[in-house]
C-alpha cells in the first residue's frame, strides 16, 4: 500500500511538472455517474485531467497512438494527446460495471499559433479552428500578401491540413492605363552631278560624265532626257566657239515625321489575365498534307497583363505589351502568294507600384544612317572642278518609342453615369436632312448632359 501511493505521488508530481511546463494549465473534467460525459478535447502534446466521482477499477484507450493515459489516483486520470484524432477512454467499476465512455479528441495545438498570428499580423481578423487533424482558417485579410503569410505560417503548425476560408477585402479590381507613344523622323538628301562636252564635227570630240542622258539623246539634240528616276534636276549649257558644254545638276531633299500615339484602358480582377488587341488579322498561307490553308497573325497594339494587389495600393503587374505593323518593303513569295513581313517591337516585364503612379517599361531608340559617294576616278578629286563629277547620298531615319503603364484601384459606378460617344450625336429628322442640310444635332436629355461633361478619371470606373 505504501508502495502504491509513492507511485500515485511519483505520477501527480510529474503530471504537475508537465503542466507548469506547458503555458496553459491542464483542464479537468469531471464524470458524473449515471450522467452522459461531455467529450474531452486534449490538445497535442498536451496534458488534461480526468476525475471521477467514483472510484474505478479498470479503464482503457481505445487507441493508444492518439492519447496515453496514466492512473493519478482511483478517482483521477492523467491523459496524454499524442496525434490528432478521435478515441474513446473506458472506465469500469470494482463490480466491472460501465462508468462512462468519454470521447478524447486530441488536436493540433493552436493557441501558440493563434499569438503568432496576432504577432505577424495585428489588427487582421482571423479565426482559427480545428478540424479533425487540422486547421481551419476564416475571416477576412486586407492584401494577398497578408493572405500568404497567414497560409504559411498555419503549415508550420499543420503541415498540408490547412483549409483555406480566409476572404480578401478592400477593392481588388485594376484598370491599367498604357499609353504608347511612336515619333518617327526621317530626313533624305542626294546631290548628284554630270558633265558634257562636245566639240563639234571639227574636233569630233564628244564626252560625257555620269548619267547625263537617257537612250541615245546626245548635247546636240534641243530636247534633254535627263534619266528616268532623275529628281529635281535642272540642265544648262553654254558655248565657247565650236566647244559645248552642258550640265546637269539633281538635287533632292526630303523629310517626313510620323506620330503614333494609343492609349488602351483595360480592367481585370487581381490575379486574372485581361487581354488587348486594336489592330487586324493578316491573311498567311499555310502548305501542310492537306493543301493550302489560310492563318492569320495578329497586328497593331497588343497588351497582355495580370495585375495582383499585392498590399493596400501596391500593385505588381506582370505585363507583355507589344506594336507590330505590317512592312511592305520586305516579302516572300511563295506558291504564288506574296506574304509580307512584320514590324514587331515588344516588351515583357513585371513590375510592382502603387495606385496612380506610373512606369516607362520601354523605350526605344533607332538611329539608322546610310551615305553613299560616287565619281569619276580620279577626275572626282580635282577641288572645285571635282564636284561636277561626284554624286552624294544621304539617308537618316530616327524612330522612339515609349511604352508608359500607369495601373488605378477601381470599383464599378452606376451605369446612369456612363457616357458613349454616339450620346453626343442625335439622328437627323427627315425635315432636318432634306430642308436644313443637318447631318447631325446634338443629344438632349440626361443622356446628351451626362455626354457633355468632362470627365477627370476613366470612364465608367471610380478611382479611389
């Protein structure tokens, strides 16, 4: 007997020791006779306590591998949660009569969890719970990125059993606002020479020097060809007894600038792919096993992007944007088609910002340069004289783009705010068009005043 009651203080004091190891106390739970018992629910690694109102001669586990049990007396019982999971704990009477059965659920421990989370993210309201082996987690968080830390942290407690109700508030639809801008610049001179001289039937002495005259024309003729692709050019001649002397001076100089500007809006819901094309389709052949088939490549401007909220008003846009155009200059022929060739600048990016800031992801700038110098030999070196024997060309053509990406937070408006540009033309009457000469008159109503105004966002979104 006093065997048995050193080895009841040995189990109470170790079952204290591990409890005031533990942050939390140990529960208790009381089991009435002749009463239903409330289930037990044993955090892992952790410890409760059983008490009886009777004394009782026998109990069991019903799986050892979810809870360990350990008598503290006949009246007490020390219970160990082991795994998560659901067992049952049996106490019998002296006389081997039922007890109780007590329903053990041990689960993961979360009130360690439930700190930390409170740490890493104050003020986000998160529920935590358990279910069976696992965590349960629900609620509503601020960003994505909170989202993401709040998952990750619940892996460490519950590794692949979490189950993910959490909701992300605040506004989580993006309008991108691209605006491409082109200049393109050119400028092209030729300057080129020639010079005749004839003698006359005396001399017989007739020369000419570059391309001076188309076909079989010669000085002495009073009409002059100058050659076919010959631009701005301007002939003269004079005599001096029986010599006479031409010349021929082309000169050209040409400059062109050409803007391109497009400005595509376009709104997609945080983490899904929105998609841009203003442009056409371009006919290719196709030769396979079955023939001839037409394909059709896509031009103009296209914008591909996915933005993420990824924290309040910071956005992260993964963004592929691109210009193409068909170029005319360059062609293949092939099976009696001729397929032109494509001019494509693209880019492809990601990057992160707030609401209403913006990026210049790309720009571009092409210098090309071309120059070209023909003359006699030797003639062409003479100073002064020399020019009227050389030919000069020179082409230089300048191209910029700039791709500028500016993302907005926006939540939908009522569709009585919405304008369109046909709400500012109103269809002519037959006596409007046919008396008055009126193509067209201007929309009355809401809708024409709703039209009129001067709109400061995008339409048909609110900017936060």
């Amino acid at each position: 007997m006093n065997m048995r009651n050193f080895l009841t203080a040995g189990c109470l004091g170790l079952a204290l020791a591990t409890s005031a190891l533990t942050p939390l106390s140990a529960q208790t739970l009381r089991v009435m006779e002749g009463s239903a018992s409330a289930p037990l629910n044993v955090p892992m690694n952790r410890a409760v306590v059983v008490e009886s109102d009777v004394s009782f001669a026998e109990l069991s586990i019903a799986n050892p591998g979810i809870a360990d049990i350990s008598t503290l007396s006949d009246k007490s019982i020390y219970v160990l949660g082991k795994t998560p999971g659901r067992t049952t704990l049996t106490l019998l009477g002296p006389d081997g009569k039922l007890i109780s059965n007590v329903d053990v659920h041990v689960t993961p421990d979360i009130a360690e969890f439930k700190e930390r989370l409170q740490q890493i993210l104050p003020g986000e309201k998160i529920e935590v719970r358990t279910a069976n082996d696992g965590i349960v987690m629900s609620g509503t968080v601020s960003s994505t990125a909170k989202l993401d830390r709040a998952l990750d942290l619940a892996e460490r407690y519950a590794p692949k059993r979490v189950s993910n109700l959490m909701g992300v508030g605040g506004t989580q639809q993006v309008m991108l606002k691209v605006r491409f801008a082109e200049m393109q610049r050119s400028v092209s001179k030729n300057l080129s020479s020639s010079l005749a001289v004839s003698g006359g039937s005396k001399f017989g002495v007739a020369a000419e020097t570059g391309t001076w005259l188309n076909g079989d024309n010669s000085i002495n003729n009073n009409t002059i060809t100058p050659r076919s692709n010959a631009n701005s050019a301007a002939a003269f001649g004079f005599s001096a007894g029986s010599l006479e002397f031409a010349v021929l001076l082309e000169a050209l100089e040409s400059k062109g600038v050409v803007r391109t500007l497009a400005e595509p809006n376009l709104t997609a819901l945080s983490g899904q792919e929105a998609k841009f094309l203003a442009g056409g389709e371009y006919p290719i052949p196709v030769t396979d096993n079955d023939g001839i088939k037409i394909e059709y490549k896509p031009f103009g401007v296209e914008l591909n992007f996915t933005p993420t909220v990824v924290d309040g008003d910071i956005i992260n846009l993964v963004i592929n944007a691109s210009v193409s155009s068909i170029d005319t200059t360059n062609s293949v022929t092939t099976n009696g088609f001729s397929v032109n060739a494509f001019k494509r600048r693209e880019t492809s990016t990601t990057v992160e910002m707030r609401d209403g800031e913006s990026f210049a992801i790309a720009g571009l700038l092409q210098d090309d340069f071309r120059d070209l110098n023909g003359q006699v030999p030797w003639l062409g070196d003479v100073p002064i004289i020399g020019a009227l024997f050389r030919s000069a060309e020179y082409q230089r053509a300048q191209s910029e783009l700039v791709i500028i990406v500016t993302p907005h937070l926006v939540t939908p408006t009522r569709g009585e705010a919405l304008a369109l540009p046909t709400d500012r033309v109103k269809l002519p009457s037959e006596k409007d068009l046919f008396l008055f000469g009126n193509v067209a008159g201007k929309q009355k109503g809401a809708a024409g005043d709703v039209a009129r105004q001067d709109f400061s966002g995008s339409y048909g979104y609110v900017m936060e």
